[in-house]
C-alpha cells in the first residue's frame, strides 16, 4: 500500500507527571451551558501564568509510556503521533500544554458534563481555538484527513474518547476513503453506522499474547502492527483476527458485586491498617478475594473515603 505517512491519534492520559493546579480542573470551571463552559476553561489555560510541557512528557502511567514508543515502531518512519485530548483537542504530541484534568470517562469529577451530546459539542469545540503553541496544525481528524494524499489515520482510542469525537471520525474517514481511517478501542463493543467498517478486530483475548493491563491493550495493539509493518485496513484486519482467534478463551471471573457502602467499609478498614495503602493495591486484595468492583469506580469511592478521614 502506497502510504506516504501514518499519523496515529491516541487517548491521552490522566496521569500526569507535573502537579494539577486546582484551577486547571474542569470541576473548577463554570458555565450555564456547554458553550460558556468551553470558553471559560480554553480562557483559563491560556492566560495561565504555569509553565508548559511538551505533551508526550506530560502524559505518564502505562498507556502512554508505550504510546510514546509508536513513533520508533515502524523502522519506515512515517509515523507521527497526536493526542487526543479532552483538555486541549487534537494536539500533536510535542505541543506545549499545561498539566490539567479533563476527561471523557467517568465517573470523574472532571468530566466534561452533558453526556454523550455534551462530549461531542465539547470536542467539536476544541477545534474552533488556536491550537497550543505556534503553528497552523489540524485542530480536528477530518483537517488531519485533508493534510495530504495517501494518508493513513490509526486511531487508538478508549471507548469513550471515540464517542466524544465520532462526528470527527466520520468527517475524516470520508475525506480517505477507500479504508483510510482504521480504529483500534477494545472495550467499545460493535458501534453501529459507518464507524462499524471502520473498527479492527481489537479483542480482548490479544491482552494474552501482548501482555501488560487492559487499560494499555489498545496502544500495545497498534505498536504491534506498527512493528510488523503492517499499515493498510485489510491487512490489519486480517492479522488481528487470526491472532485472536490464536488465543486461549478469556477468563471470566464470578466476583461477587458490592454496594458503595461495602466498598467504603473496606477501604476504610484497609487504610487504618495501612494509610500508606493506594486505590490499585486494595482493589487488587479485593478482586483477589473473590469481589468485584469496576476501577474508576473503585478509585472514584476511595477518593471519597480518603477526603472524609482525619
């Protein structure tokens, strides 16, 4: 396939290797509508006297510590990496930004709020506003799509994130048809309408041949078929599948659910014999012990509990 670069969009991160200021918090920031929301928070972080930090130093955890490995894995070089944003849009990954939180998923208290209509109009938003930094980069997918011919997007995307910029997503792929924009979201099940024929089949079953946590499945995906070479639709599409089906059936755990209540019991209990105890390594004894509890929400009860104790 003739492909003169590949530029491949991945969810930013939460983590953050530079201090929140509490005014770069989107519960912060206030709004009668989406619109006065978005105009506020955009004002707020560019009249921030904080410095600023190339976004690929920025982000931190395990997710990103492999996105950042994308641009070495095709030898080719033609692959350049964006960041999909919910504080700042479509940025290129050295852009100068300042810590902040913002996000898509939740719960969260710093989720952009209105839901699914919400994240879009969000989105869509962030595109109408000067990028950080200089320059006259794309400030959505569908401008990245008309950069120049034989472009391939590859978007690796929590599920999320691909909601908040689906309309994007269409605009880009009808600009790079035929199979220009190929999509890598474990998690996002099978979303109807045109995004469906863009979707590789990212299974979960890979997490066993790619190792690492789910939450960094996507990214160690699209590393793999970057390293193999392989950069058209077809091809991708055909790979992950025969590795899929390759893999031993996934694990499913009959953990018994909890109630909030129970949850901040055992946090609590947990923390007064060891304070030092994080959200991750309870949450590890608890699903260890034959419970069940989702992960933000885990670390959204914790929260909680660590707030309200002395």
């Amino acid at each position: 396939m003739d492909v003169s670069s590949v530029h491949v969009v991945v969810t930013c991160s939460h983590r953050k290797t530079r201090p929140v200021p509490a005014a770069h918090r989107l519960r912060a920031v206030t709004g009668a509508g989406i619109n006065t929301r978005l105009k506020e928070w955009i004002r707020c972080l560019q009249e921030s006297v904080e410095p600023t930090v190339p976004a690929v130093e920025l982000y931190a955890g395990e997710h990103w510590s492999i996105a950042k490995r994308l641009c070495r894995a095709d030898a080719s070089g033609r692959v350049r990496l964006w960041v999909c944003s919910a504080g700042y849009g479509l940025i290129p990954a050295d852009a100068p930004i300042r810590s902040y939180s913002a996000t898509f998923a939740g719960p969260h208290p710093d989720r952009v709020p209105g839901g699914r209509r919400g994240a879009a109009a969000w989105w869509a938003g962030l595109a109408d506003h000067p990028r950080p930094g200089n320059g006259n980069e794309p400030r959505c997918l569908a401008e990245l799509a008309a950069v120049a011919a034989h472009v391939r997007l590859l978007l690796v995307l929590s599920a999320p994130y691909l909601g908040a910029c689906r309309a994007d997503v269409l605009a880009a792929a009808a600009r790079l048809r035929p199979a220009g924009v190929s999509i890598i979201s474990v998690g996002a099940g099978r979303p109807g309408g045109e995004v469906a024929g863009l979707m590789l089949p990212a299974d979960a079953r890979l997490q066993h041949h790619l190792g690492g946590t789910r939450s960094s499945l996507n990214v160690r995906i699209a590393e793999h078929l970057l390293t193999a070479g392989i950069l058209d639709h077809a091809g991708m599409q055909d790979h992950l599948a025969r590795l899929a089906a390759a893999q031993p059936p996934l694990t499913r755990y009959g953990r018994q659910p909890m109630s909030d209540g129970e949850l901040h019991a055992f946090i609590r209990a947990h923390l007064q014999a060891d304070p030092a105890a994080n959200h991750t390594r309870l949450l590890r004894e608890l699903r260890d012990g034959g419970r069940a509890c989702e992960q933000s929400r885990f670390a959204r009860l914790f929260r909680d509990v660590k707030q309200v104790r002395p």
